[in-house]
C-alpha cells in the first residue's frame, strides 16, 4: 500500500491499494498528527486535550465501521487519530494489521 497527499480537495491522504485509491481524512479537521505538531498554528500543547481530541473522535465513529483494515474509516482511526505523529501511526498499523504502508512524497 501506498500512503500519498491527496490532490482532492476534500480529503488529506489518498492510500493506493492494487490499482485503486481509498481517500480519506478531512483537510480542515484537527487530527492527532496535526494537533501534535509545534510547527502548525493548530497545536495543542496540552497532552490531555490531544487525548480528548481522539476519545471524541472515537465516541463518533462505531466500532463494527473498523471490520477490514483496508477502509476509510480504518485508515482514519489508525493513522489520523492513534498516536501523535504519522510515522507512529503507520508503525502501529504494520503491527496491529501485518500491511506495510509506504510514504510516497508527491502528490497523487
């Protein structure tokens, strides 16, 4: 699977998977990535807020939407809301679903 930015303008990542794309990730929303980062005017140096940034997040979504570890909503939880940078996140999902995600640094 290839992990790539997204040229849509209504998502944040597109992941390759064979010859298909899964879009996924608001541009506009606060996620466990962004609110990490000093570099972003959206951080929250506050580590109990990014905690409660993610327990909303989850409080939202059901839990039987996490079945297939190749949909939207999978790749949301596990790489947008599940530790506090992107290289983590993909760390953690290698572990927890055997799929090895590579970072391509061009645009779709």
């Amino acid at each position: 699977m290839k992990l790539y930015r997204s040229n849509n303008p209504d998502y944040l990542y597109a992941m390759k998977i064979r010859d298909e794309f899964v879009y996924f990730g608001d541009p506009w929303a606060l996620n466990m990535n962004n609110s990490n980062d000093r570099r972003k005017r959206v951080y929250l140096p506050n580590k109990d807020d990014r905690l409660k940034l993610r327990a909303e997040y989850e409080s939202l979504v059901d839990e039987s939407r996490y079945s297939s570890f190749n949909k939207k909503e999978t790749f949301e939880r596990y790489l947008l809301y599940n530790k506090d940078n992107l290289k983590a996140s993909i760390n953690d999902y290698t572990k927890r679903f055997g799929a090895y995600i590579k970072i391509c640094k061009d645009k779709l």
